[in-house]
C-alpha cells in the first residue's frame, strides 16, 4: 500500500485492504442514514472508484444490512445521480410529515 502515491488514491479513499494495488476498488468511509438506530434494514453509503481504464467507473456505494446478511451494491455514476434525484422526488411526495425526525 505504501508504494502507491497519493495521486492514485481519491482524496476520500480509506488506504485499506480494498485498495492495495493497481486494478482495485477504492472506497469511502460508509456513512450511516439510520436516523433513530432501530430500523430492520440498516443503510449506509459511501463511494467507490475502481481503477480500470483511461475513465475509471466510480459512484456511490450502497449498503443494506439486516442483523448479520450484508450486502454492498455499487452504483455507476449516471444511476446514483439518478438516484439522487429521484428519491429527493419521491420524498416530497410523502408530504412534510415524513421529513420530521422523531
């Protein structure tokens, strides 16, 4: 990992395991969305770029968690500005009740 420069790494890579040499995935710290902690399904989200290419893919990492079962998808960059987006619409469709925080 150290033989690697800074320029390699995106300013928010971690520099663990995950991205130790060439042709392998960079990732952020998570960040959890769980607002009260006591929610079934756990989300957390952060970014990922992998290094192939002359453009490496990159976007947004999500994660879903239930108890033990954990599984991460990671999102192109078009899909998560989508997702973005989208979900930002649909929320306000909810009404102003849901965006209170208990």
């Amino acid at each position: 990992m150290d033989n690697l420069s800074n320029d390699t790494h995106p300013h928010w890579c971690l520099r663990g395991p995950d991205c130790a040499g060439r042709n392998d995935l960079h990732l952020s710290r998570l960040v959890d969305t769980a607002v009260r902690g006591d929610e079934v399904i756990q989300a957390r989200l952060g970014l990922w770029r992998m290094e192939v290419g002359p453009t490496p893919p990159s976007g947004l990492l999500l994660e879903l968690s239930a108890g033990a079962e954990v599984d991460r998808w990671p999102l192109d960059l078009a899909q998560s500005r989508a997702l973005a987006y989208l979900s930002q619409r649909l929320v306000r469709r909810l009404g102003p009740t849901a965006l209170r925080v208990a």
